[in-house]
C-alpha cells in the first residue's frame, strides 16, 4: 500500500541524508525520536492520530530520497503520491462529512426517534449522550468503565418493569450476561470507510443500539461466559472458588431448566471440585463433582424454588475437600434458564475456552477434531446456526465437517472461505438424541506440533458464534 512505499522512501532518505546532510538529520532525529519512541512503547499505535506528529519526518525523508534522482523526477514521484493520497482519502472525506460519526448518527437518527425512557451505554459512548444530553430527557444510567452492565443489573433489580435502550460498543462482549431473550438489536452504525486505514482508534467508533427489556436473568460479578468477563473477573480476584457467583433471576413460581458449564482449572491429578447451587434461602438445588477440565450441568429447579418478587438471587459456590478453598480456581463459562419450550443450548466435550481480540472485537471458541452440542428438544425443529472462520487459515485444504444426531446425519460441509453454516433438525431426530449433537472435522492441528508452544490443544474450527433457533 501507499504507506509501504512512502516509509520505505524515509528509510533510504534516512540513509541518504545521514551521508550528505548529517548535521540536518541529526537534527530531526533530536527533534522527533524521543516521540516515535514514546510512541511505540506506551501508547495505542493502533489509533492513527497519535502518529500524526510522525508525519512531518516521514514525509521529508521520502521526497528527499527522491530530490536524489533530480528535479524532474522529484515532482513527478510527489505529483504521484500526492494525486494518489487524494484518491484515497478524499471519498472517504465526503462520506465522513455526509453520514458523521456511527454513534452519534445512531443516537441522532434512530435513538432519539424512539422516545427513550432510560438509556444505558458503554463509557466510550458517554461523549455522544454528553453532547445530546439537552435533547431527550431519558434517565441515563451511569456506569464505571468496564463495568457497565453492573448499572443495568442495579436498574431491574430496582425497578424490574423497565425498557433500556443501551448504546453499545460493537467490540464489547458483556452484554452476553443478560438473557438473550430480553434483548434485541434493533440498529447498527459503522464507519462508511475502512476503519483501519483512516480513522483507526477512534472513539466512539461504530455503535450497536438494543433494546432491552427487563430480563429473564442477569449476572452480577465473579462469571466468565466471554474472554473479556472472564478478565474483568481474574483481575477482581472473583469467581466462585473465592465467594459466590451470583444470577440474579426472576421471580417466579415454576422451577425451570437452568444450565450451568464451565471449566475447572486445576491440573492434572488435582482432586475435584465441589460446585454448589443455593437459592436467596440457603436451599441446595444442586452440588456437583467437577473434576479438572471442562463441566456441563442441566438442573432442573423445583416450583417455587425462584419464588419472590423482582429479581431473585441463585448463588454458584465452589469447595475443595472438606469445605477448603479448591486448589485452583473454576470459571463459569456458560449459564442460561429458560422455561419449558424455550430452546437452551449449551456446549458440551470438545469446546475450547472463550477467547478475544479486544482490537478487533472478536470473540470466539476453538472447536476440536469433535465436539458436542446439546439442545433441548422444544416439540419442532430447530435450526442451529455455526458462524466461523476460513478454515484456509491454517489448512492446506477445506476440512470435511460432518454434523451428527446419534446415527442420523444432519449435514456435511467443506467451508474453504469464512461461513455461516445452518442446520436444521428434525424435531423427532433430536428428541430421539437427547438434544446431543456431535460436529466432526477430518482436520485439526496442535500450536505445539506447529511452532513448539506449550499450547498442546487440538483445534479444529474457529468458531465466532453457535445459535439455536
């Protein structure tokens, strides 16, 4: 790109001017070193502006590395990068001055429209209800950053018949603490121009607006259903092995199916783990043995036993022998709680741990050479939806995915390109295998086979998001 070619031209003007004006490029190393410097070593070199300063050298080294060549090539190689610079830029220039920023385009033009009683936000859109604030007169939530969903926790539970209209950021992953039942995406903004080339790190950036009702359940600290809870919760020093993991769920008077999953942490040989479910009374709904590795549990609750009014705490506690505190901690990576003919999914044996991309916002879990699926028969088909990564990535070829019911095969599929894979099952099929459905790959690899790291898990699929439907 044109960026290659302009620093490879500082570079050799570096090396030029060193030989023919050596007191000159001292003095612009002594003027703008010491900030490429701090640049590169304590800030965000993925946000575009704070290397703006860096463009004064850059660009005098490259057109001095051509001034060496002569007069005629000295403006026909500046015409060239200056036309080509505008090409670039100048589309992106008219699309940024008619369409604005993605956030405040989506609180101006769609939020505003729906007459918000209570807004929520992540912190790096706080700007834009700052700036709009004299045009609505909504309750804001405030929250800490990173800890957002924490005042929509305290909102249902003080007052649990609201509607939140919540501003997020796409690269965020906390709102998966909430039933997804309750929320709805209801619009989308991003940049009209590629993000990275022109406005990368800027903040906010691309919005998402949902509409959230008061929900089926919430999760308060201490959980680990994304990679970034699962940070928020190890630098807090949570998680159910040091005090319980609280869901805040509503009150009602059936019991309902509730999943709990997760990854004990200990290593090999180390004793299990005892996992505790206790409702706001103290009674025991289930205590699991969870030896180390990953878990899956489905407990159904009793009537009554959610019984109250608004939100209702169920607590998820973790012992080692005795009652003594478990040798390592365990991470609860999945929950949800529905009620009889809602669909529940969970992932069972051969699903890695969440992981994410914070620049990015991705999140995914790796997939082995087998994994399973369970899904609670609901009376009809379902369909189940697999959003994933090019195979082509780390495969010399498609890998061959077959999808299976106990004997019954559901699909087969060659992704060579990133896919979005639906499978229907029959409702009878899926009855007849319990809700367990197996994916196998003919295809998988070990970091450690590849490049020597520790790393010795077999991976198969990159694998985004997995719903049913």
């Amino acid at each position: 790109e044109l960026g290659i070619v302009v620093v490879a031209l500082a570079a050799f003007g570096l090396v030029r001017g060193a030989w023919h004006l050596p007191r000159a490029v001292a003095l612009l190393v002594l003027a703008f070193a010491p900030y490429a410097v701090f640049h590169l070593l304590f800030q965000e070199t993925v946000t575009v502006r704070y290397a703006l300063p860096l463009v004064i050298p850059v660009g005098f080294l490259a057109v001095y590395a051509v001034a060496g060549a002569g007069r005629l090539p000295l403006t026909v190689a500046g015409a060239a990068l200056v036309f080509t610079s505008l090409a670039m830029s100048l589309p992106a220039t008219r699309a940024y001055a008619r369409e604005g920023s993605p956030a405040f385009r989506l609180f101006q033009g769609t939020l505003l429209n729906m007459s918000p009683q209570v807004i929520g936000f992540h912190f790096v859109m706080r700007r834009v209800e700052e700036w709009e604030h004299d045009s609505h007169r909504a309750r804001v939530l405030q929250a800490r950053a990173g800890r957002e969903w924490l005042a929509l926790v305290e909102h249902w539970r003080n007052g649990p018949d609201s509607t939140v209209h919540f501003l997020a950021d796409p690269r965020r992953t906390d709102l998966a603490l909430f039933d997804p039942q309750a929320r709805t995406l209801t619009a989308s903004a991003r940049w009209p121009f590629r993000e990275e080339a022109f406005v990368a790190g800027a903040r906010p950036g691309g919005a998402d607006l949902y509409t959230m009702s008061a929900p089926g359940w919430m999760l308060d600290r201490g959980w680990a259903l994304t990679a970034e809870i699962a940070g928020v919760t190890a630098n807090a020093r949570l998680g159910p092995h040091i005090e319980p993991s609280v869901a805040w769920v509503r009150a009602r008077q059936t019991g309902d199916t509730l999943i709990l999953g997760g990854r004990y942490l200990g290593g090999e040989g180390a004793p299990p783990a005892r996992l505790t479910l206790t409702t706001a009374d103290g009674q025991v709904m289930a205590a699991l043995d969870v030896s180390p590795g990953p878990f899956f549990e489905t407990i159904v609750l009793p009537d009554g036993a959610l019984d109250g009014h608004g939100y209702v705490p169920l607590r998820v506690s973790a012992a080692g022998a005795h009652g003594a505190t478990p040798a390592s901690p365990l991470a609860l990576e999945q929950f949800d709680l529905q009620p009889e003919g809602q669909i529940l999914l969970g992932l069972l044996a051969g699903w890695q741990e969440p992981e994410y991309n914070p620049a990015t916002g991705r999140a995914w879990r790796w997939m082995s050479d087998r994994a399973e699926l369970w899904v609670r028969p609901v009376d009809r088909d379902v369909t189940v939806t697999l959003d994933g990564e090019s195979p082509a990535a780390y495969f010399d070829r498609a890998p061959d995915v077959r999808v299976m019911a106990g004997d019954t095969e559901l699909a087969r599929f060659s992704p060579s390109t990133d896919f979005v894979q639906r499978i229907t099952i029959p409702a009878a099929v899926l009855d007849a295998a319990e809700g367990r459905i197996t994916l196998e790959s003919d295809l998988s690899f070990s970091p450690a086979e590849r490049s020597g790291a520790a790393d010795q898990r077999r991976l198969a699929l990159r694998i985004y998001s997995v719903r049913a439907e």
